[in-house]
C-alpha cells in the first residue's frame, strides 16, 4: 500500500480516472475542484477515505503530492503555487500551453527542489512499453521510419476542448501522446509539419489532424489523429520500420484494451483502459510515487513534458502558416 497523501485538484474524467488509480495505489486521496463538484466525487468514494478539500491552499497544507486534472489554461499558476509550497506535482499533460509557460513551470520545480511529472499515460500502455523495449533492444536494427495514428470520439464533455485558445486543439490535447511517444524512441525533431482540419457533421464536431516530424538523428515519424463523431471506437496502432524489420500494432486486433465510457452510455468509448494488465494510469502514478519516496529517476520527467509542448506549439504553428517549423539545437536540448 502506498503511504502517501496525495490533493487531487479537479473533478473530471482524467481526475476520477487519477482518483481511481491513486485509490488502487492505496494512496489517500482530497479532492478540490473550483466549480464544487469535487464534493460529489468525494462522497462517491467516501467509503475509500477520499476527503473533499474545501481549497488548493488547504491542499498545499496538507498533502505531499499536488495531482492536477484542470482544463489546460489553469496548469501554470497551480503548478506554480505548489512548487512553491514545496509540493511534488503530477499534472495531466499538457503540462502548458506554451513552451515558455512550461520551461517556466520546469525551472521553478528545479529551484524549489521538488519533482514535476508529466502525465503521458502512453509510455505506460503495455502495448507501447513493449515496443519501446523492442526498439532499444535493437529489433528494428536502426530505427527510420514510424507511424502513429490516434482515434477517439470529440471531447465534448466540456465547452473548453474546443476553444483552441484553451485546448490547442487535437494537435496539443490529443496528438501529444504520440509527439512524445515518438521522441522517447528516436529522439529529438529538428523539423515539424503539420495540418488541422475541423468541420461538423449532423451536429456534431469533428477534427482530424497530421504531423511529420524529421528527428535528428534521421528518422521520420508520421501521425495522424481524429476526434470522430459521438461513438467513434478508441482505436491506436503504430508501425515502426528500420534497418533490421518492422514491428507493427493494432489496438482492434488485441484483447488487451477493454473501453469503458466515463459519464456517458457504453457507445461512447473515451477512457481507454487495460484489461489483462496493470491499470496504465496506476503504473505512471505508481512511478512518480516511487520517485517521491524513494528519489529513483522517473520514466517521464519535466524536461520531457516541456519537449512535449514545444513539439505541439510548433506544430500549430505550422499548421496555421502552413509551413514546416524548424526546431532549434538549443530548443530541443534546453
């Protein structure tokens, strides 16, 4: 069981999908949100010990570790606070909208002497772990080129999502994944192209974008994601080819996703979930834990959230000129 008090800022999807991870962990979890429903989810796991926290103050007060599962706007001043309350954060990726914001955010943790970890739960899917090990193990031989795709219904469950100014839209809140995912397996871009294409069908939006990333070390690595209408299946692959062979994933051809809808019926499929394997937001939780208590290195640190959000700024950039964005050496080492 997992010693440790954790504040849980939001009251969400992502924060009851933290909170049931936290809870897995053994972990005693309170709960703030500024909009009040934070009181619901703490009485829905009263039985589980989750307190409701009647401010973030009190949680800086009171809890070792700050949790953040708020719209993306918000991120920077509570990571601030908690730094500066001496509190380790985990917050929900992205970590900023802006580069600036996020290397901002990365350098106060540093000073304060506390640790900020990004959320990127796909490291931690068991699917992508596999390939990540694969890959640095030498399976591919050198790896060249590589192909992610990313499928889930619109994000509709609030306003913000859709507002760009607030979400960045599906290249930042959903195409993220894999811009990081991406970079943990062939590293750094120098170069990044992208496009974004939203429109509504039967009253419904949806939006699809795609990326090109030329990394520095030669390979190239392709994305595409959509938010599809109410419904839409979640659906993930990636194919990775080098010198030595390619290795290939589907996530409709595995039992080892099961979706399960959060706040809506069972054709609405957001949250994927793993059903042979440990809950992959428990396994990221679970690190960043170990790292609080024990000082192991995590997997994902604030460096990589912040390589996160300028591969994603840049790709908006792009996106609305239309032209490729290059990526400096110091940018991309900073």
């Amino acid at each position: 069981m997992l010693d440790l008090h954790v504040g849980l800022l939001g009251a969400g999807v992502m924060a009851q999908t933290h909170l049931e991870a936290w809870l897995t962990l053994g972990a005693r979890v309170s709960v703030h949100s500024d909009d009040g429903r934070h009181t619901h989810l703490a009485a829905a796991h009263a039985g589980q010990g989750v307190e409701a926290s009647p401010s973030l103050a009190h949680l800086l007060d009171h809890c070792a570790l700050i949790d953040i599962c708020t719209p993306t706007a918000s991120h920077k001043e509570i990571i601030l606070a908690a730094v500066a309350a001496g509190r380790h954060v985990v917050c929900e990726k992205p970590l900023t909208m802006s580069p600036e914001d996020a290397q901002e955010a990365a350098d106060a943790a540093a000073r304060a002497g506390v640790h900020l970890f990004p959320a990127h739960v796909v490291r931690y899917f068991p699917e992508y772990e596999a390939l990540h090990r694969a890959v640095t193990d030498g399976a591919v031989g050198r790896p060249a080129i590589l192909h992610f795709t990313r499928m889930t219904a619109y994000p509709d469950w609030s306003p913000w999502f859709s507002d760009q100014t607030q979400s960045g839209g599906i290249l930042t809140d959903q195409m993220i994944h894999d811009f990081d995912y991406a970079r943990s397996l062939v590293g750094d871009p120098v170069r990044v192209y992208a496009q974004v294409r939203e429109s509504e069908s039967d009253g419904a939006r949806i939006a699809t974008g795609t990326a090109v990333l030329t990394h520095a070390s030669g390979a190239i690595s392709y994305f595409h994601g959509t938010w599809g209408q109410p419904g839409t299946a979640f659906r993930t692959t990636f194919r990775v080819a080098g010198s030595d062979g390619v290795l290939h994933h589907d996530s409709h051809e595995t039992t080892a996703f099961r979706v399960l809808a959060h706040q809506r019926g069972p054709e609405d499929e957001r949250i994927p979930q793993v059903a042979l394997f440990e809950n992959p937001y428990a396994a990221e939780l679970r690190d960043f834990a170990t790292t609080v208590t024990t000082g192991r290195p995590p997997r994902v640190d604030a460096h990589d959230g912040v390589m996160a959000v300028r591969i994603a700024a840049a790709a908006r950039e792009s996106a609305r000129t239309g032209r490729a964005v290059e990526l400096t050496a110091q940018e991309a080492t900073r």
